[in-house]
C-alpha cells in the first residue's frame, strides 16, 4: 500500500500542474490558450458592493489518463479528480474562498514492478482562504488554505496554511508569507523526503518573501525562504533536513515580441548522515532562465530556449531524501528544493545534480481561420539533453547510477485546445532516451498524458 501511496501522490502532482493558475508558468503552458481549469479563481470587473457580486460557486471535472513505458514495466492509470468551490465576494475586490477536491485513481494496465498496484481515494479540504484589498488594491492580505509561490517557482509553489502580505507600489513590490504544511492530508502532502515525512505527512514550516523593482518592462527581485522541519525522527537516527534559500531573479520583454526569465538561488542549512547523528553543512545552488521569441507571423510561432541547472552531491545516492550516506564528507552541495520545476514529460528530472538544456517551438495551426473553436488549438514541441553536474553521483531517487556524465535526451509534444470557455483538453507525449550513465540494457521510455477540464 505503501507503493500505492508514493505513485497516487507522483500522478496527483503531476495531473494538478496542469490546472492551477496560481502555480509559476515556466513551461511549455505559456504558449498555449489556457488549458486551465481555475478560471472560477479570476476576479471579475471590481465592484463595491456586495449584491452586485454576491456568492459564485461551480465545479470542476478533471479526467486524466496516464500511460508509462519504462524497464521497470508498463502502468496505465487513470485519475478523476473532482473539486467543488465556492466564492464570497466582500468589498473593495475581497472574497472568501473555498475549495473541496475528491481524486480517485484507478489502475488501467499493470506490469513488471507495478504488479499488485491497487485503486485508492483521496477526498481533500482543497483551498480555504480569505483574500482582503485596502487602499485601492495597494495591499492584500490573505490567510488559509491557500497556494504559496515565490520567484519561478522553484523553491516553493504549492498548497499550504499559512498568511500573505502584498505590497504594490508605483516602483517597489514586497511579499511575505509564512505557511504549514503539516495539516494537508498526507496522501496529498508533496513535502515529504524522508520515511517519516511519508508515512505522517511533510510537517514544514516556510517563512520568505520578496523584494521586486519594476522599471522599463522589466523586473529584478531579490528572495528569501528559509524551511524548517518539524517532523518525527529517531533519537539515534536523525532525518530532519533545514534549509534556507537566498536568491535573486530578472525577468522582462525586450524589443517587443521577446521575453526571459532568469533566476539564480543559493542553499544553505543542515542535513545529517544517514543512521547517524552527525550533520553536515549544506551549500547548494541552481539557475532556472528562459528566452522566448514570440515571431510576427501568421500561425503564431514562438521559438523556446531554457537552461537549468541544480548542483550535485558526489556522495548523495538519492536526491529525494533528507540524508547522506553515511561516508560522506564535507559540505552537502545537492540541492534539494520544495517548488517546481518542469524538464521533461518521460524522465521527470529533478533539478539536482543537472544541467538541463531545451529548446522547441509553439504555434497555432488555426489560428488564420474564423472559426473560433479552431483558432484556439495549440500544439509544442521541445528538445531536451541532459548532463550530471558530478558524474560520480546519480540523479534524482538512484537515476542514472553509471559514473559517466551522459544522462541521455529526451522529445516532448503537446497539445492543447480550449474548446469552450468552459470546456478544454489536452495531450502530453514524451519519450527519453538513455545516454551512458545508464546499463546499456536500459530502453527508451514513453510517456503520455491526456485529460479534460470542465468547469460548470
């Protein structure tokens, strides 16, 4: 059950990075007419008075179907998540929001390690948060349930319950936030790295912000988070993983129909050795940037560029877990993150020990027609080659063990059409090539991806 449990959350991060608006838009999503199922989330033309806006509710459905072809087997899966909300308008643009989900997944096809995988529920308390304006929209103040993000999205973007204070001026911006994440329900808590954090759900505390200044179309930032774990460990076996995040980032349109995203982060804090009560210093860091050239031509064509890069370990064995082994020495130079980041449909890397570099290209292949329906299809394509930074060591939970540099490349294609306003679907296909840090025994692995929003 445990196996269960681990691939359950695996499919729900996945499926649900397709659906909310309020996680950092760094992938392919951002050439594409929104696939999204959170439009209730959108704030409609302001108002003051709470009868002109009164209460908003609806739902949402989200069919999604998964199928992975890999050495270990092939898995066919499905997933219906299903979620419920409703909305309070109060003044001034500030509302109550709430937000119920109910995920079943269920296995289509087994194989190989997936043998014995089982179907299994998750009913959850999804959002509840109350969003508060004052001063014409110069502050807002929120607290709950809510999604958290700072920067890219790299260190942290996801659900927790905690508060938010956003400052806007003419020129500056400021943000803090503070959240926990030991309330969400542990099946559908990805916060977890060690054993313990898995079986009684991630108990972390974040605390950050950030700083930005706006000036001709672009915006520099500085970041600040730092993670403390709360959670249950043995006396003699210490598992609890601190960490702080310092960073900064710039982002911006230069010569109109060209946009980037480039931001920088460096990881200190305390990791201990495995089965032993020795810590060790950590000094980690990772670069996530992006170019995109939005080309004036019929079709609308957009060229894609994108460079990651998290720092390696060479005696880490497993870039998911809160510990070293316990021979290691010196500083802990793996970086570990608790946001986002998407490099890749089949492999799924894990920005440490990585480079990632991408390239490809989105257009709209109706987009010269009249009709409506057509003009919202998008399809992209990306490229994708992967190096370690220390080849001695593998990359994500025991990937790529082989002491070469070499992780391989990998093909994703996707397609999106918004049919409705209320109504969108999409397909994801991605395929992985191994390269040498992999047994020459070790074959292509596909992936495919595929579901529904609709919203009612």
């Amino acid at each position: 059950m445990n196996k269960m449990k681990f691939i359950f959350l695996i499919l729900l991060i996945l499926s649900s990075s397709m659906a909310f608006t309020q996680s950092a838009e760094r992938d392919e999503d951002r050439f594409f007419y929104g696939a999204r199922v959170d439009e209730d989330m959108q704030s409609v033309t302001p108002s003051d008075s709470f009868s002109t806006k009164g209460i908003q509710y609806g739902a949402i459905l989200n069919p999604v179907y998964l199928y992975e072809d890999n050495d270990n087997g092939k898995l066919g899966t499905y997933i219906i998540n299903a979620r419920v909300w409703g909305k309070a308008y109060l003044w001034s643009n500030s509302f109550l929001y709430i937000r119920g989900k109910n995920s079943y997944m269920g296995v289509a096809s087994q194989d190989g390690i997936y043998e014995g995988v089982e179907s299994d529920n998750v009913a959850d308390l999804d959002l509840a948060y109350l969003s508060m304006n004052f001063f014409d929209n110069a502050i807002n103040l929120s607290g709950g349930r809510k999604f958290y993000s700072i920067g890219t999205g790299l260190v942290l973007n996801g659900r927790g319950d905690g508060g938010e204070l956003s400052w806007y001026g003419s020129i500056l911006s400021l943000k803090i936030l503070g959240l926990y994440t030991g309330l969400l329900n542990k099946d559908n808590n990805p916060y977890g790295l060690s054993d313990k954090d898995i079986a009684d759900g991630a108990k972390r505390s974040f605390g950050g912000g950030t700083l930005a200044a706006d000036f001709m179309n672009q915006k520099l930032y500085l970041l600040g988070l730092a993670q403390v774990d709360n959670g249950k460990e043995e006396d003699n076996a210490k598992t609890r993983y601190n960490s702080q995040y310092y960073g900064g980032g710039l982002e911006g349109v230069v010569l109109q129909d060209i946009s980037y995203f480039a931001e920088f982060v460096y990881e200190k804090g305390e990791s201990y050795l495995s089965g032993a009560e020795k810590k060790s210093s950590i000094a980690a860091y990772a670069v996530n940037s992006g170019l995109s050239w939005f080309i004036p031509l019929p079709l609308n064509p957009a060229l894609i560029l994108q460079y990651a890069f998290g720092s390696g370990d060479k005696y880490r064995t497993d870039y998911t877990s809160s510990t070293r082994p316990s021979s290691s020495t010196g500083d802990d130079t793996g970086f570990i993150y608790f946001g986002t980041f998407s490099g890749g449909y089949a492999l799924k890397p894990a920005l440490s020990n990585i480079h990632v570099y991408r390239g490809g290209f989105s257009f709209a292949p109706f987009s010269w027609v009249d009709s409506m329906y057509l003009k919202k299809i998008s399809l992209a394509a990306k490229y994708s080659y992967y190096m370690k930074d220390k080849k001695e060591s593998p990359i994500g939970e025991g990937e790529g063990e082989l002491a070469e540099a070499n992780i391989g490349q990998g093909a994703d294609v996707s397609f999106r059409w918004q049919i409705f306003y209320d109504l969108s679907m999409y397909v994801n296909y991605g395929v992985f090539l191994p390269g040498d840090a992999y047994d020459s025994s070790e074959g292509a692995r596909h992936f495919v991806m595929s579901g529904v929003n609709l919203s009612f």
